[in-house]
C-alpha cells in the first residue's frame, strides 16, 4: 500500500510539471508570434509603427506587463528540474547519467540549430543545450547553494541595467533616432524584412541567429539561462516544488510582489510616453526583476492547482501539451513562418496586435486538438519520440 501511494504521488508530481510545462509552452507563443509579425521595435515602443488603438494598448499593457518574459523564465527553471528528473532517473538503474545526458544535450544542440538556421533565428534550444551542458557539472551541489549561485546568476546580470538606470534618472539620454522612425519609412522597412522566399530570407536569418549565439549569448544568455536552471534545479532538490506550504508563499509573494514590479515599471514606461530615458533606465530592471518574481508566482498557482481536482480534464489536456512540449515549440515557428513570412501569406506588419490573438488562439486550437490527437496512439510527441531515440542510440 506504501509503494501504491509513493507511486501514486510521483504520478501527481509529475503530472503537475507536465500542467506547467504545457502552459509555459502556449504561453511563450503570445510573446513569439510578435517576434515573427511585427518590427522589433514596437515590442518596446508601440507607438513607433502602426496605429496603436485603445484595444492595442490594453493587449500591449497585458502582454509586456505579465506575459512578456515571464514563461521564458519558468521554461529554463523547467529545463532544470528536467536535469534532476533525468539523473534521478538514470541513478536508480544504477547507470552514470553523464553519457546519456552528453548525448541528449548534443541532440537538443543540433535540433536549435537547424530550428535557429533554418527556421527562426529566435530559437532558445541552442542556449538550452549549452547551458544545460554547463550547470549539469554542477547537479550534486546542495541545494542551497544551487539556488544561491542561481540567483547569483539570475539577478546579476543586470547589475550594469542598474548602473545605467541609475545614470539616466541623474542625466537622462538623448533618444536616438531609430527610437521613433518615421512612419512612412518604418512600414517599409518592415514590410521588405520579411519579404521574399525562404531562400531570400536566409542571409538576413543566419545573421540574426548567429548574433544571438555569439555575443548575446556571451554577454547576457548565457548568464540568465544558467541561473535559472540552477534555480529550478535547487528548488526540485530541495523539496520546495512539491511542498503544499512553499508552493503557498510562491503563490501569494510572487503574485503579489511580482505584479506590484512588472506593472508599476510598466505603468512608469507608458506614462512617461514611452521614454526611451525611461525604456533604458527604471523600467529595464523592473521589467526584469520582476519577470523572475512574477515567474515564481505563476509557479506556485499552477502547481497548487495541480495538486487540485479543480477542472481536472482541462488539467490532463495541459499535461499532455507539456508531455510534448518540444514538438509543439517547433510547431509554432513552422506555422507562424508560414503565415507571416514572405514565403508564405506574407502577413508581416498587417496584423494588429489585438488581432494577432485571433492566430493565437487558432493556433492553440490546432495544437490541442493534434496533442489529442496523437497521445491516442502514441505514448510520445514525434520530435521527443526522435530525440529519445537520438540520444540513448548514441549513448550506447
């Protein structure tokens, strides 16, 4: 009777990672379909590009306040609970997890990279892949002080953000130009980024993804991804993410910190006019502090709930989109460069942002009722099915 409820517990733990998981990766889509329909700039600045009607800015607020970030982070700190299930799971067969991780992270490395060069160059399983390589070295540290060197990692970062917000409130910057561009000049600019065939549309993707990769990941991702993971790792190893009374303080400080942050350094950014003194000063560290304390909110709801029997279906559907999450990433970029990109319907720049969620949403659709779909007859996402396969032939 012990075992049956010691497995019927480990069912629920990780069924509620698979619930979170499977939000987290139909959330990020909100924030990435920007990335493949719009400029870069109006991310920031919406007033930059376009009409901002009143239900635009209600959706920019919603979006850049409480969603913008915010998944990303629970991804990476997903991705370290995921190392720690992965060890665990290879120590009690009794067999080094060393191998079969190498190899498993050497497969996630060559799918981002075919995903980041051939497909977006926004791709995230690239710097998974090198990270999780990274702090893997580092899974029998104890959790204290896992979550310290996270944190460490997580928040210092943006030590020299501080600086410069520091520097702006005594003496604000000039706006640059590209700041607010012309409107005539932005929409064309826009509208030949993404304009041609996937051929076209090569050079300027390789470009894109090999800064990401290099310089961007040297100085920024590199540093956030690790900690976060090494977070997400000492959180599991500690026992927090399974513990009702943790999950409970996550919950309401997290919610409410996190929301008092992202929103205040939001409402700052829009009252200011979208200030680019304003963009690069205050608001940069509290967006980005509290993307991680909103992130831990969000956490603790979604786990709590998942320890409930409250709209249980909807609970087992999310899990089964958390089971193939992977899949489902790759499925959206494939669909949104279908649709925005010039080899495609050629959409860039003629979506609003409030009627992007009509795509949103269609998407979503499509994917849940493929996870459906598919979990009828097999017991893994394609792409996890392939991966698995990869790394454990490859770690023979």
């Amino acid at each position: 009777m012990a075992t049956l409820e010691a497995m019927e517990m480990k069912s629920q733990r990780l069924g509620n990672l698979d619930v979170l998981r499977g939000i987290v990766i139909l959330a990020i889509l909100i924030i990435n379909i920007n990335y493949f329909s719009t400029p870069s700039l109006i991310r920031y600045n919406p007033l930059a590009y376009g009409d901002f009607s009143v239900l635009d800015q209600w959706v920019w607020l919603f979006e850049y306040g409480l969603v913008k970030q915010r998944f990303m982070t629970l991804l990476a700190l997903l991705y370290g609970v995921g190392i720690m299930l992965f060890v665990g799971k290879y120590q009690k067969l009794g067999v080094s997890p060393t191998k079969p991780f190498v190899s498993r992270s050497l497969f996630l490395l060559l799918f981002g990279l075919a995903h980041a060069y051939l497909i977006w160059d926004g791709d995230i399983l690239v710097a998974y892949a090198l990270c999780g390589l990274i702090v893997f070295w580092l899974r029998n540290l104890g959790a204290v002080w896992l979550i310290g060197f996270g944190l460490t990692l997580s928040f210092g970062v943006v030590a020299p953000d501080i600086w410069n917000a520091i520097q702006a409130m005594v003496s604000p910057p000039a706006t640059p130009d590209w700041w607010i561009p012309d409107a005539t000049a932005a929409q064309q600019a826009a509208s030949q980024k993404y304009n041609g065939s996937w051929w076209e549309l090569t050079p300027g993707r390789v470009a894109a993804a090999w800064d990401r990769q290099s310089l961007d990941f040297i100085y920024f991702t590199l540093w956030r991804c690790s900690g976060l993971m090494m977070l997400g790792m000492g959180l599991w190893k500690v026992g927090a993410l399974t513990s009702p009374q943790v999950l409970k303080h996550f919950s309401l400080w997290g919610l409410l910190l996190g929301l008092v942050i992202s929103l205040g350094a939001t409402w700052y950014l829009v009252d200011s006019g979208f200030s680019y003194s304003v963009f690069v000063g205050i608001n940069s560290v509290g967006f980005y502090i509290g993307s991680i304390v909103l992130a831990l909110g969000y956490l603790g709801f979604v786990m709590l709930w998942g320890k409930s029997s409250f709209l249980k279906p909807l609970q087992n559907l999310l899990a089964k989109a958390g089971r193939m999450a992977f899949t489902l990433y790759i499925m959206q970029s494939v669909i949104c460069g279908i649709i925005f990109y010039g080899y495609g319907f050629d959409l860039f720049g003629q979506v609003s942002r409030s009627e992007l969620w009509i795509y949103t949403v269609g998407i979503w659709g499509f994917q849940l009722l493929f996870v459906i779909v598919w979990f009828n007859y097999f017991k893994r996402g394609p792409l996890e099915g392939v991966w698995r396969k990869g790394y454990e032939w490859a770690a023979r």
